[in-house]
C-alpha cells in the first residue's frame, strides 16, 4: 500500500470526532494555513500538481488562481459533494469516516481564496452524511475553527451544508449553483465562467470532495513533497471506488501511476477477479467514462502497462483509451454483457438529462429506447449504426458535459463490443423483462 | 469594433455582438437559424442548438479555431474571427442532428396546427431537415391545458425553447410560468395551472416557434394563408397599440404584434419592443377598432410569405408535403 494521506487513522476510534480528529494531528494544517498568506497557499497547492478530483481533472491551482477578484464583492467557495456519477462512491466514504478533514480543508481553502462564507453541497440522497457533516461543522464551531476570527487571525469563516434533491446534473458545477440559489437545476451557459460569475452572480470556485481534503495534506508535507508522489503530470494520491466483479470492492487511496493490472489483482487493492473468472472490461472513471476491454485496459495499445494515472489511462484517445475521471473503477468479468450494462447506463443518463439541450433531452431517451428494444430480442442490424449515429450528434453539441458524458459509454461499448450487440440481434431473445424484473425496475 | 467573416462575408460590428447577430446584419442564407434565441428577451438562446456554427478562427489575436461547434446566438465575436455556417458540412450535419432531435417526439400535426404556415419548425424542418424520420418509437405525450383563458397549450408540439418562460420573468410581473420536471419528461405550465392574469402574457403566443401556444380567440378558425395581414395600430393605455391585423372579409380574426424578417416583435419608434396588451390582442376583433395603415409585407421563406399574393404553385407543394408529413405521422 502506498501513501495514506486521506484515508490514514481510518482504524483510530473517533477519527468522525473533534477529538479523535485532533488527536492524529488533525487541524494542524489549519494552523499552519492561518499563519501563512493566502496567496502563498495558492503557489502551495500550485507547486503540489493537485488535479480536480471530480472528474475533469483541471490544475486546482491554476483554478485558484483564476479566480476574479473585484473588490468589494464576495467571493465563494463551494464544495461539490453531489457524487452521483454511477461506480462512484468515495466522497461519500471519505465524508462519512472523516467528515473533518473537508472541514479543514473548506477553511483552508476559504482562507486561500478569501471567501468568508463557503457551502457545501451535498447530493439528496446522502442525508445521514448530511448529519455527520453537520455536527463535524458545529463542532467546528464550538472549537474556534469557524466563525469569526478564526484562531485569532482575523478571518471569518461561515459553513453551510446544503443538501440537494437527487438529481444528478446538480453536480455540474454551473447548474449545482443554480440550485444552490433556489432555482431549478439547469447547467448554466458558459462563459461568464463561475470563477467570474458564479454564486449570486460573484466569483466563486467549485471544487470536488476529495479535492477540498487534499489540501490538508498538501499543506502539511508542503506542495513540493505531495508532487514527489506520482508520476509526471498525475500527483499525490487518488481515492478509487472499486466495484463490480472482484473480490474486495472498497475505496482505496492509492499513489497515482499504480499499474492497473496490479491494482485489479494484487490481494491489497481488488484482489483479483472474484469466482476465479476472467477480466472482461473495466469502465476506469465512473460510467461516464468510455470502456475498455481487458487487453487494452491492461496495456496500452503500444504495448506499455497502462497506469492509474490521468495521461495513462488517456494514452490512445478514445480510439484505445479511456479517463480517470472520478476514479470510479467498475471491473467486469467474462459473464457480463456489455449490451445489457450500456443500456444500464443509458437509461440512467436519459432520467437524469436537464433537458434544456434538444440534443440530449431527446438523444438520451432516444438511444434508451432503442437499447432497449435490443434487449427485448427485436434489435435490427441497423440500429447499431443508428445508436452510433445519434451518440455522434450529441457528442459536443450541448451545453454542459452531460450530453458527452451520454454518449461516451455508448461509443465505447459500440467500439469495442460491436459483435455482442449483433450476438443480441441475431439471438432475438428477449431479457429485458427479466432484467427489469430483478433489478425490480418500472419499464418506462 | 470587431471585424468578422461569416461563409466569407465581412462585416465590422461593436464588440460584445454575437455570431448571431453579426449574421443578421449581413443577412441573406448566412444567417444561422434560430429557435429558442430572441433578441430583445434577456438570456435567451443557446438551448436548441439550431445554430451551432464552427469558428475556424478565434480571432487575430488568438487564431485558434474554436474545438467545439459554437452556438452563434451566444458566442460573441472578437476581431478577426472567421466564422462557417452553411459553408461547413459539420455544421450541416450536426443541424440536421437538431432537427431529427427537435421532431422526435414532434406530433407532426401540421394539417391541425394553426401555427402552420408561419412555424419556425416547419421551416426549419424543411431547409435543414432530412425527408424522411429513423424514428420508430411512440411519440411522448401531454395532456391539453390552458394558460389563462385566453391561451391554450398543447405541449407536445413544445420544442422547450424556454422563450415563453422569458416573457412570463421579464414582461409578466407576477411568475407562474415555467418549467416543470426534468429532461424527457420536461413541460412547460404554470404552477398548479394558474392562470396567468399579466396584460402581457399573449405575448406568449407571438414569441412561441411552434403551435405550442396558442390563441384561443383564433384556434381553428382559418388557416394563416387564408388571411389578410394589415398594419393598424389603436390608442391604448397599456401597450404601444400597435399590431398586425388578420382579417377575412371583414372580420378580424387574430390580431398578433409585428413580426419582422427574423419573426420576432419588431421595435417601435421609440427602440423598445412593440409588445402589445391582451385587450389589444383579444378583445378587438372589429374592424372599427382598428386605424388601417395598410397591407402588411409578410418578410420570412414560410409557406405564408409565398402565399396567394406571390406564388400559388409553391404553397401547394408545400401543402402536400405537410399532407404527406402528416400522413407519414399517422402511420407511425
Ligand atoms: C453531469 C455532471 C455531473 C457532475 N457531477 C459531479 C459530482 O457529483 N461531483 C463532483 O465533484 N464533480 C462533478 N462534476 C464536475 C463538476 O462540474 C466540476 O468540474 C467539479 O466539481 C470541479 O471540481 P474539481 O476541479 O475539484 O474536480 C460533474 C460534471 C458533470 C458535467
Ligand atoms: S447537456 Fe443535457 S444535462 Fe447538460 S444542459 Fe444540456 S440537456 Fe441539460
Ligand atoms: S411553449 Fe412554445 S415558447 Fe414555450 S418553450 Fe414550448 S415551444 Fe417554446
Ligand atoms: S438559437 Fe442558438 S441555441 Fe437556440
């Protein structure tokens, strides 16, 4: 196991607590932080290489440090909790086990950014961690760490958790602020950029869970020896949400650049592929991402060993490629069909699409329909070119990532499995009722 | 000033103007379709995506061209960008996307629409769309229902252009109208079907692409090339009064705002919108009502602008091409 620096002391006894928080050295980067300027906590986590941990993988530095400035307007800082991107689920573990340490890195990173009142935004559905977020906070409160004048320093912090309704667009940054200020939750059109108009109209910066905690770290090695983790352009370390078919499906810390064979079969991360079955695919990101088969998820197409690094797994485009994204790693085995998961995917993305597009309003549902009618054992050839067709005219004609993020899983299961969907066409047998029966879904 | 190309025409406008824009003061085919943006409605457009162009130029300063296709109704210019629109066959066909995408769940009940004849959508459909529909799926659909007294919508010709919307936030004082549930499912209504009592909220009908709202007073009641449209103008309190007539014989049977060559209320004298009031457009229906100023040019490449008074033979292909439209709906 490499370096443990978001999910150490895991194991100490009320590491969810104040207490048990400070007792392994929590809150010490916080006072480490307060005696330091603002801007040189920005050229820290500069230095560091940190890259967005929800997905897009942007500098966060350089995110910081474009951040507007008028004076006399508020700034912001958000922290997006909404983790609902299918195959991921580390925010929530790690807010949920650790919620004080993202209460740390929220004053930290206010205090760089010169926002006094900061939000978290956390997804619906996760109302108990809404709970122990809550009480991290009033903790918090209670210990001088938020308020005003902080640790004497003069800076004044208020935290908010605010908990939305479920909807997966919320996530995106443009349309969690929308929703944020009440309104429903559309994406917004860009630019202005939230960095120049944001919440309430003023500059703010959105930042993922995992994100907002690596500052904690990073101040307290300092930026330079968080960069010594990793390789090249992919610093530190990545929580990863593993899932699907293997032995030991958890959320694992590990240092960027582990190879992906050995984090899919060495016993400390997945532990091989359960059943003694043979790896098929693995969607490396969150089900956004493209999928890959196992040769190519295993080794580059030049032949190298691919690596759980951002630059790696991107190695080859989307031709041979795939992204780190979230970090949501699903691993499927031989029995898994790649028609029947895509289409898994497919109807969540035709629930979730905001609908202000008409090219993922009405390509989602549209791509949905006609895997669907596939799994019923009445596809035509045709259809395969037509899904490929659609997926194509969605790609990059929308307003927020949401409709590539649509049509990605669909090009790549396309790409890459082409022969399992004519299989399902010339078989002619229907597993949709079955499979609507037992995952126990409406058909819509 | 910035200078921009757009299909290799050059114009110089301020700063700050959008592709869009930009293209109408060129005008002529150049100028990209439009749906869901509207000039003079604050933060409207960028929703259809009918006019995605491809700047192969970022601009003197930058030339990069832009990685993505572009939504010229927001992108601005900057000096020097060289735009493509019908010059582009990625553009094309990503139009020709939106289109498909925009009709998939369209009723395509233009022989029952009073919008035909003066819809963006057919027009749309027919310049940038393809003949025939890969669609084989049951059409999503909505019940009636009424927006007030006056205005009926019929939701599943909505294309949720959100230009309805805007009117209701920015000329409706009060807001009840909007938009409810999320991506197929999406509906325009006003919450729990109140009715909107705002003087403005017939503008509604004006500024709607499609016959996704429509007027009550004139629902069914002739077809639009069957009508005479007038200039006439009243003294009103509320509004500036002046509106198109759509007379037969001599009977007014709708009375709309004035809509120039891009279908949107054109200005009055004094540079704003020439919005008119709900007594102006519901309650007048004599002739008496009205001071004439004469017949009224009818700018856009619909079935309306080619109607009697120009060119008979091409209303009736156009005619029996919606006939087989509509055919072809049926079927499905
Ligand atoms: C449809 C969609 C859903 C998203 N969901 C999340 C999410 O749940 N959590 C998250 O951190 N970022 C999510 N993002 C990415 C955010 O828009 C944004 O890029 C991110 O919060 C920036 O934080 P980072 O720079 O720290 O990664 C989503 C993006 C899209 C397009
Ligand atoms: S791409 Fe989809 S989710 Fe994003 S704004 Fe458009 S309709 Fe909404
Ligand atoms: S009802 Fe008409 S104006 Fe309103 S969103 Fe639908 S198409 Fe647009
Ligand atoms: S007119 Fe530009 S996106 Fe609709």
């Amino acid at each position: 196991m490499g370096r443990q620096l978001l999910l150490d002391n895991l194991d100490k006894p009320g590491i969810n607590t104040l207490s048990g928080y400070q007792q392994t050295g929590g809150y010490e980067s916080l006072k480490k932080a307060l005696q330091m300027k603002p801007e040189d906590i920005v050229t820290e986590v500069q230095k560091s290489g940190l890259r967005g941990r929800g997905g897009a993988g942007f500098p966060t530095g350089m995110k910081w440090s474009f951040l507007a400035k008028p004076p006399g307007e508020p700034r912001y800082l958000i922290c997006n909790a909404d983790e609902s991107e299918p195959g991921t689920f580390k925010d929530r573990y790690l807010m949920q086990h650790k919620p004080h340490i993202l209460v740390e890195g929220m004053i930290i990173s206010s205090f760089a950014l010169g926002a006094n009142t900061s939000y978290i935004y956390i997804r619906g559905e996760m109302m108990y961690v809404y709970h122990i977020l809550q009480k991290a906070i009033d903790e918090a409160y209670a210990a001088g760490y938020l308020g005003k004048n902080i640790l004497g320093s003069g800076f004044d912090l208020d935290l908010h958790v605010h908990c939305g309704a479920g909807a997966y667009i919320c996530g995106e940054e443009t349309a969690l602020i929308e929703s944020l200020e009440g309104k429903r939750g559309n994406p917004r059109i860009k630019p202005p950029f939230p960095a120049v108009k944001g919440l309430w109209g003023c500059p703010t910066v959105v930042n993922n869970v995992e994100t907002i905690a690596a500052v904690v770290p990073i101040i307290r090695i300092t930026g330079e020896e968080y960069a010594k983790i990793g390789v090249g352009k992919s610093t530190g370390t990545k929580l990863i949400s593993a899932s699907g078919h293997i032995n030991k499906p958890g959320v694992y810390e590990i240092e960027l650049g582990v190879p992906v064979e050995e984090f899919i079969y060495s016993e400390q991360y997945c532990g091989g592929i359960r059943n003694g079955k043979k790896l098929k695919a693995v969607v490396a990101g969150g089900s956004s991402v493209p999928v890959l088969p196992a040769e190519l998820i295993l080794k580059t197409a030049n032949g190298e060993a691919r690596l759980m690094t951002y630059e790696s797994l991107a190695d080859g485009g989307f031709a041979t490629g795939t992204m780190l994204g979230s970090g949501g790693f699903i691993v499927m085995d031989e029995d898994t069909s790649i028609v029947k998961n895509v289409w898994n995917f497919s109807r969540f993305y035709h629930h979730e699409s905001c609908g202000q597009c008409s090219p993922c309003r009405e390509g989602t549902g549209w791509m949905y329909k006609i895997l669907s009618r596939l799994l019923d054992g009445k596809g035509e050839t045709k259809d395969i070119d037509l899904l490929w067709d659609i997926q194509r005219k969605i790609e990059g004609k929308t307003i927020c990532p949401f409709g590539d993020a649509a049509a990605w899983p669909v090009a790549a299961s396309i790409r890459h499995f082409r022969n399992e969907f004519e299989q399902y066409i010339s078989k002619g047998k229907s597993d949709v009722k079955h499979y609507y029966r037992i995952n126990n879904l409406q058909e819509s | 000033m910035a200078r921009v190309t757009i299909d290799g025409h050059t114009i110089d406008v301020p700063e700050g103007t959008t592709i869009v824009e930009a293209a109408r003061k060129i005008g002529g085919d150049i100028v990209p379709p439009t749906m869901c943006y509207y000039s003079t409605l604050k933060t409207s457009g960028g929703y259809c995506r009918t006019c995605l162009v491809k700047v192969t130029k970022g601009s003197d300063k930058d030339p990069r061209p832009m990685p993505k296709l572009v939504v010229g109704c927001r992108q601005t210019v900057m000096d020097g960008m060289e735009v493509q629109n019908i010059t582009s066959p990625e553009v094309l066909e990503a139009r020709e996307g939106v289109v498909e995408f925009l009709l998939l769940n369209h009723p395509l009940d233009c022989p029952v629409c009073d919008q035909a004849g003066e819809c963006d959508l057919q027009d749309l459909s027919y310049a940038h769309g393809d003949e025939g529909t890969r669609t084989e799926f049951r059409r999503r659909t909505f019940p009636m229902k009424s927006i007030g007294d006056k205005i009926k919508l019929h939701m599943n010709r909505c294309i949720m252009c959100y230009r309805c919307v805007k009117v209701a936030e920015q000329l409706c004082p009060e807001r009840v109208h909007g938009v409810l549930n999320r991506g197929w499912d999406a509906e325009i209504s006003t919450y729990i079907e109140k009715a909107i009592d705002s003087e403005w909220s017939g503008n509604m009908i004006d500024v709607c692409p499609v016959g996704a709202l429509t007027d009550k007073t004139f629902r069914f009641k002739s077809r639009v090339w069957f009508t005479k449209p007038l200039d006439a103008h009243r003294n009103c309190d509320v509004c500036c009064g002046k509106v198109a007539i759509w007379v037969s014989g001599d009977a007014v049977l709708r009375v709309t705002g004035r809509k120039g060559v891009y279908h949107e209320i054109e200005n009055t004298e004094d540079g704003k919108p020439g919005w008119i009031c709900n007594t102006c457009r519901f309650e007048k229906k004599n002739l008496s009502d009205w001071v004439i100023e004469g017949p009224r040019h009818i700018d856009r490449h619909s079935v309306i602008s080619q109607n009697h008074y120009e060119q008979l033979k091409q209303l009736k292909q156009d005619l029996s091409r919606q006939k087989q439209i509509g055919e072809k709906a049926h079927n499905n």
